[in-house]
C-alpha cells in the first residue's frame, strides 16, 4: 500500500511530497516478513496434502531437467 508523506527539507518553508510504499500486514499487525514467508509454505503444504487426499493434480518442478510436471 501506498501513502503520501510529506516531508521537509532543508528550506523550511518547502514541503516535498513523495509516496512511501509499506506493507499493510507488517503496518497493522506487526508482522514480520519471515513469518508471512513461512505461514505461506505451510499454506502451500497443507494445500497440496489436500489434493493429494482428493486425488487431484499437483503442479510440481523438476529442478535438474528445469520443467514442470504434474504429480
């Protein structure tokens, strides 16, 4: 999200305003970055324990011949 911030400069009666990019999550509920990094790949495990109970397709990458497959 984005904010507008004022900010002044050396001349004290010029204001410059600039745009300040923060992240929502981290602003309001004081959450790091590691622990989003983390919540998500616990999300994305859990998602594909569920389609492998349900029998559906999982996308997956090969990394020694650099091409997705399905599992």
């Amino acid at each position: 999200m984005f904010h507008q911030v004022y900010k002044k400069t050396k001349s004290k009666d010029l204001m410059v305003k600039y745009m300040k990019e923060e992240n929502e999550l981290d602003f309001t509920y004081g959450i790091s970055d590691e622990e989003l990094t983390e919540r998500f790949k616990a999300s994305i495990k859990l998602n594909q324990e569920i389609c492998r109970i349900k029998g559906l397709p999982i996308a997956c990458f090969d990394k020694k011949l650099k091409k997705p497959y399905l599992e």
